[in-house]
C-alpha cells in the first residue's frame, strides 16, 4: 500500500468522531467481520488510526478505497461544506436517452481522463439516490491532490448538480464538459443559489418544500388563535382581524411548514441614486452601487417571523418573498425602463 | 318588634341612598350628553405642541374654577346610613388592627426565636473561648517547663551514658578475643614492643589488631573499606574471618579482605 | 378618518380600561399579563392594538378608554415610525393626562435603532410622560405595571381630589424637562 494512500485514510479516520466511528467503518465495508470486531474502538483515536492504517495493509488497500471513506464522511457531514447548484439545459430536440448509471460513469470518466491523466474519479451511491462524485485532481506532473477534492452530487434524470466549492478554476471547465457529456445535456450554468444545507438545495430545486396555498389546513390557525384569546378574557385584541391579515400573508408568502435552510441572501444593488435635483450629490446617470447581505442561521424563518414580530409591516418585499420560488439568494438588481423589476440573473 | 323596626328602617336608608346614587348618575348622564355633543378635536400633525399647551391652559382653568366653586360634598344625614358607615369603618378598622396586631405577634415570636438562638450561640462561643482558654495555660505550662539548658544537659547526660556504654562493650569485646584468641606464641606481646627494632622479621598481630583495622576502614572509607593481608596477620585468623562470615575476600585481589556488612 | 373619543362613552362601573398600542405583540401580551397579575379593587380591561385608528366594527362593544401607553421599541424604526402614524387618530382630550409613552429596550445602547432624544422630543411635543422599561426583566416589568395601574386609576376617575389633567401637571414639573419646553 502506499505510503499517500495510508496517510490519507489515517487523517480521515482522525477527522471521524468516535460516536460515528463503528457505523463507518462497516459502512465501508473494507474490513472483515473479524477484523471490525478486533478494532477496539475505545482506544486514543492516533492509536485508532494506526491500528485501521494497519488492517487496510493487510486488506490491500487503494486510494479507491480511500476515496470512499472521504465519501462517506463527507456525505455525512455534508452540512459542513458550501454546496452551489448548477442547471443543465439541452437545446430543443435533443432526444431524451434512456438513462444508465454505468454509461455515465463511464463517459464521465472518459471525458476527464482524455484531457488530464492525474486524477482520481470516485463514484458513491447512496440511499437516497444520489450519486456522489469525488475528484482530486492533479496537474500533468504532479499526482492528484487528495485533501482539496471537489464533490458532486447529481440525482439522475435531473438537470440539476450540487458543487462544493475546493475547485480550481482551470478544472471547473472540464469537470463540466464531462457532467455535459456524462448526463446528456448541452449547457451548465450556475444558478446563484448556495448553502451550507445541501438537502435544503434539493428541497428548493425539486420544490419538494410545503408552499402550497390550497393544502393549507385552517385548524392549526384557529387553535393558535384561541390560545391567545384563552390567556385571560380582560385582555381583547383590538387588531385580531389585521393579525389574521398578517399570517395569511406570511403563509402564501412562505408556506405553513418547515422552510429550507439557508445561511445568506445577497442584493447587488445598480440603481441609479434618486435624489432630489437641489442635493445633488451622485450624478443621475451613473448607478449607485451597493451590496446588501442578509445572514442568519435560518434565513428564511427570520424572513417568515418579521412580520408577526412587528419588526416589518406584510406583505414583504417581494425580492425577499421570492428566494424559494426563483431558487436562488443572489440576486442584482438594475434600473430597468420598464419600472422597477427585480433580479433578473445577467447571463 | 325591634327587629322588624330595624329592618324597615333599613330599607328606608337604602333607597335613600340609591336615590341619592340615582341622582349623581342623572348628572353623569347629562355632562356626557353634552360631551357628546363637543366635536372632537383633532391633534394638528406638524406641531401639536401649541395647540395642545393651549387646550391643557384651558382645562386647567376649567378645573381651577370648578375647585374654588367647589363645596365639599356631605353624604346623607340619615343616621342609619351614618351608623352602618361608622359602623363598616369601625369593622374595617378593626379588621386592619387584628392584621397589625398578628403581625406583631409574629414578628415577637421571631424576635424571641432569634433571641433564644443569638444566646445559644453566645453560650457556644463562651464555652469556646473557656476551651481555648485552657488549652493556653497548659500549653505556656509546657512552654515554661521545656528550657533550652535543661535539655541540652539531658542530652548530654545520654550520650556520655551511652559513650560510657559503648566503652564497656568495647572493653568486653576485646577482653574476650584476647582471652580467647591469643596469639600462637607466648611471648608475643613481649615481642610486640620490640617490632621497631627488628623490622626485618614480622611480627604477628593480634585478633583485636585486626579487627579493629577492619572497622577502621569500613568506618574511614566506606568506598574502599579493603584491607591489604600481609605476613602480619595470621594466616588461620584471616581463615576464622572469612570462614564465619565476618570477613569477605575481594572479589579479584584475594589478598584483600573486608568486614562484612553487618548493619546492612 | 375615525379619531378615539375621549369622552364618547359613559364610564363603566368599577372598572378601567387600559390601551396599549405597540408593534411587539409579545411584549404586549406580557405586560398585560403583568398587569392582570396585580391585585386590584376594580376591573382592569385591557386592549391591545399594533395601531391606531381602531377597527371602527368593535366600537360598539369597546368600553370608554382611559388611559393609552403607546409602546416604542427602541430597537425598531418601524415601531416608532408606527407610533408617530397613530398619534394623529387621538382626541386632543386624551393629551389631557390620559397619554403616556413606554419605551421599551433603551438599555441595550449598542442594539438602539432610535435616539431616546427622538422619543422624549416626540412625548414633549404631545405633552406626555415618557416610561422607561425593559421588559424582559420582571421586576421591571412589575414595577412598570404598578405604575401604568396607577395612573389608570387617576385617569379613570377613582381617586378622588386628582384629576388626569392635574397629575399630568404633577409630573411635568417633577421631571422638570424644561429643556424642551424651551
């Protein structure tokens, strides 16, 4: 085995917590039965490592292997990288083929290989029917960097791809061509939506979240209702009607269920300053440029509570209302002629 | 009879009152007929200030005039009216009292309560000090008795006791190796004192001789504590040593000898 | 534009109305349960609105309102953008002792979105007291609650020999905020 192969899987074995460490290892299933019984799991994790690195030399090994516990740990915590979606789009006529795991890989592989030699292509599927993606990549001369891979994670059938971001910019271009060619499709662009949530990417893209007006079942409302009126009948709501106003809003504007997690959303602001002529402090013509930048931990469910915490009057603006249904949280905004139109993507 | 005179009279008071209470709420009623009537006001929204200083000028004259015209009101002169006042006033009154008057009682029983519990503690703390106090003298009675000469002395006295000891042994000791271990001839000791004289042939040395040149080195230099065989000591002497476990030989030199650790 | 009648109404019998107006609908509830809380002689109704006018179709069933705290929340610009707007759906009568504001949050320095300048400007300028308070706190929030129920009491008429209009004047000069009357 080699000596990068073994170093590789001791940090990541290092980088797993003890609590996940047993689930792991069998989920990779490298080792024998025997042999995930003889590990004592209880020991210091530097001696852990050294006794897997141990095992895997027994086993034979290779970065493959490797690649795939790197895979399932970060397929675990996947929360912990920044995840950017990319749309695929075909040109009209293109004839949909009958999708094959196998034809993929393989013109995936092929389609990197031909350009660059050095680099490792690790394929892992999972319950939920995505298909993880892992390349290191190296250069003519040097062998492919492991610890700055790049992940993709692509659903089949879908045009959508999830990227996180350790990707060099020369690479991107060719990682591409080959999801192009791999999957089908004829164009890539990135769809100015990221998160650290991946599954609240795949909720988003595949409108798999709760927004819909009509299933929208009034008990919960009354019975929320009626436990502000119960509290004590000296106390009377004066402006129940307008807070019923308010959470209907906030409903068709977000839904009635849990929301998507995401961290940030992003305003480019291109306008051009209106001010009064008498000031005259920016010139007209040019625009006014600013960038505002919301973040919470839970961007969406601070968006949804401003409102009923009085701390903004509903409806919302629509540029904040519209981050689900345009899939994305980076938007510019610019002076358009006809009125004010918002974020439309520059391409 | 009485009773039912009191009932009636009681009757008669409170429909005199509710008369009365009737009567305030007519006028209640016709100040708010002619509020009602008075447009409202609204509040200017660029500077309420003025305006607002002007109707509170206003209204506080109003009340200042109402104040001086004002006669205190007396409440009905109807004496069974008065006395179930006094009467509600003096219960309340006395209602307030118990409350005091518990309230003293309870606070009294946590004053005595905190009282008994300060002198019992007063008492530990005197018993303390009557403990602490004892424990001094005893201990300045030690202090007065334990004198820097008195104890020098008392060692002084131990050792030369022991000295005296060990002098004794010492004599014991070697009274019984020279009686017992002499040396093979008879004039040795004759002999002895003319060793100077006659450097060429050795003279023997005694048991004791040999003995206490051994515990001299052991003692002297315990990093070395051999002692060199040379033909002054007598060959089955040296063999006695060694055979009963008195003496040891050098581990390479056998003719060097030394006494065994006895106090290891 | 319907405008909150001082005097529209006949006093009810042994009891006062309360009405708070504020944006922070939980902050509201709380000190309304607050108030509740304390023990009192007569009936404290108390109503809760983000705004004013008030929907003119409760009217009807409204009792007279003697006392309005509007609630700024220093922290927002919102709150007190709202406060301003409502003011002007007030009888002059009210400012008659019968307004106080409370602002809420002031101690936080680094989280005030509003100068507490803005705030004593705007009461001088309606000839109200101004409260300070934090409301997370309970024992603030209590004390606060006795003092909103004190002056509910002079407002609503059950002390006798003190009139809103007289206490108001009271407290003016304790505060002695002569600085803005100027």
């Amino acid at each position: 085995m080699d000596e990068i192969v073994a170093e590789y899987i001791r940090r990541t074995v290092l980088r797993i917590p003890r609590s996940e460490m047993g689930r792991m290892l069998t989920t990779w299933g490298v080792f024998s039965e025997n042999q995930l019984q003889s590990i004592n799991l209880h020991q210091i994790k530097d001696k852990l490592s050294q006794e897997v690195v141990q095992l895997c030399e027994e086993n034979g090994a290779t970065i493959k292997h490797a690649a795939n516990l790197d895979i399932i740990y970060n397929y675990t915590y996947r929360d912990k990288k920044v995840w950017t979606v990319y749309k695929m789009t075909k040109e009209d006529g293109d004839e949909n083929v009958v999708f094959n795991w196998v034809d993929f890989k393989n013109r995936f592989k092929a389609s990197l290989r031909l350009l660059l030699k050095n680099v490792t292509i690790t394929f892992k599927k999972f319950e939920d029917n995505s298909m993880w993606i892992r390349i290191a990549w190296g250069t003519q001369f040097k062998k492919p960097n492991q610890y700055k891979p790049t992940y993709v994670v692509y659903h089949s059938q879908t045009p959508y791809v999830f990227i996180s971001h350790s990707i060099f910019k020369n690479c991107r271009v060719l990682l591409f061509q080959a999801l192009l060619a791999a999957a089908n499709y004829s164009d890539i662009h990135e769809m100015d939506l990221r998160s650290r949530c991946l599954d609240s990417l795949k909720d988003i893209v595949f409108k798999r979240y709760n927004q819909n007006v009509e299933t929208f079942n009034p008990q919960p409302l009354q019975e929320r209702n009626s436990t502000l009126e119960n509290v004590d009948p000296r106390i009377i709501q004066e402006d129940k009607n307008k807070k019923e106003t308010i959470r209907k809003i906030n409903e068709e504007d977000f839904g009635n269920g849990s929301l998507p997690k995401l961290q940030y959303a992003q305003y480019k602001l291109e306008t051009v300053f209106k001010s009064k002529p008498e000031m005259g402090i920016l010139n007209d013509k040019e625009p006014f440029r600013c960038l505002v930048t919301f973040s919470s931990p839970h961007l969406l469910e601070a968006l949804k509570s401003l409102a009923p915490a009085g701390l903004a009057t509903a409806p919302l603006s629509r540029l904040l209302t519209c981050i689900v249904p345009e899939a994305k949280n980076s938007f510019k905004i610019t002076e358009k002629k006809s009125g004010f139109s918002h974020g439309l993507p520059d391409q | 009879m009485s009773l039912s005179q009191q009932d009636l009279n009681l009757e008669d008071a409170k429909e005199q009152l509710l008369e009365e209470c009737e009567g305030i709420w007519k006028q209640v009623e016709e100040c708010q007929n002619k509020l009602t009537f008075q447009e409202i006001e609204t509040v200017p929204a660029t500077d309420p200030k003025l305006s607002l200083l002007l109707h509170r000028m206003k209204a506080l004259t109003a009340e200042f005039n109402q104040w001086q015209k004002r006669t205190p009101e007396i409440i009905t002169t109807n004496p069974d009216v008065l006395v179930a006042l006094g009467k509600d006033q003096l219960q309340r009154l006395d209602h307030d009292l118990e409350m005091i008057l518990s309230t003293v009682h309870a606070k009294n029983k946590k004053l005595n309560e905190d009282l008994l519990r300060e002198q019992q503690w007063l008492e530990e703390q005197q018993q303390l000090i009557d403990c602490l106090d004892q424990t001094e003298k005893e201990i300045s009675n030690q202090v007065v008795q334990f004198s820097e000469k008195r104890a020098f002395q008392e060692l002084k006295s131990k050792m030369l006791k022991i000295k005296a000891y060990k002098e004794e042994l010492l004599n014991a000791l070697g009274e019984f190796v020279e009686k017992h271990f002499p040396l093979p001839e008879d004039d040795g000791i004759q002999k002895k004192k003319t060793r100077s004289s006659r450097e060429e042939d050795v003279q023997l040395i005694t048991l004791h001789e040999i003995l206490e040149s051994l515990i001299n080195t052991l003692i002297n230099k315990p990093h070395d504590p051999y002692v060199t065989i040379n033909n002054s000591f007598w060959s089955p002497y040296i063999e006695l040593l060694l055979r009963y476990g008195i003496a040891l030989r050098h581990l390479e030199d056998p003719s060097r000898i030394r006494l065994e650790n006895f106090y290891d | 534009m319907s405008t909150l009648a001082a005097f529209g109404k006949l006093p009810t019998l042994n009891s006062a109305t309360i009405l708070l107006v504020g944006t922070n609908e939980i902050f509201q509830q709380q000190l309304a349960e607050t108030i509740l809380q304390e023990k009192q002689d007569l009936k404290i109704n108390i109503h809760l609105a983000d705004s004013l006018p008030l929907p003119p179709e409760r009217d009807h069933i409204r009792p007279r309102i003697d006392l309005i705290v509007f609630m700024v929340n220093m922290q927002s610009k919102h709150s007190y953008s709202n406060i301003e707007a409502s003011l002007v759906h007030v009888d002059a009568s009210f400012f008659l002792g019968k307004v106080c504001f409370l602002a809420t949050g002031a101690g936080r320095l680094n989280q005030i979105s509003i100068e507490v300048n803005a705030v004593l400007k705007l009461a001088d300028l309606y000839c109200s007291p101004v409260l300070f308070c934090e409301l997370e706190c309970e024992k603030i929030r209590i004390a606060t609650a006795q003092r909103l129920l004190r002056m509910l009491r002079i407002c609503a008429g059950h002390m006798s020999g003190v009139s809103a209009l007289s206490f108001s004047s009271l407290m003016k000069s304790s505060i002695g905020d002569s600085s803005f009357l100027a």
